[in-house]
C-alpha cells in the first residue's frame, strides 16, 4: 500500500518536473532563432502540440 509520505513524495516530484518543463519550454522559446539546429526543432515540435496553425500548414 502506498503511504501518506510516499504520496507526498510523488506530488511533490510531480510538481516539480512539470514545473522545471514549463520553465526549459519558456527558455526555448525567449531564445528560439531559426539556426540554432535542434532548439528550432524542439520549438517547432511543442508549438505543433499546442495546435498552431502556423506551423500545421
């Protein structure tokens, strides 16, 4: 059985790594140039899984 603590522990690891995800997405996306190779891919690839239709067409 999973404890209260191990709970804690989880969430609070959970919180965490979607949080530091949010912050590395807004770096990407403050220092996004078109040459940059691997960045410009990666900022491509979240703007297509939010759904954008700029880069859908």
């Amino acid at each position: 059985m999973i404890t209260d603590v191990q709970l804690a522990v989880f969430a609070n690891v959970l919180g965490v790594t979607l949080f530091l995800l949010v912050v590395l997405y807004h770096y990407i996306a403050a220092n996004y140039t078109k040459s940059s190779g691997f960045l410009s891919a990666l900022y491509i690839i979240m703007h297509l899984l939010k759904g954008d239709r700029y880069f859908s067409q």
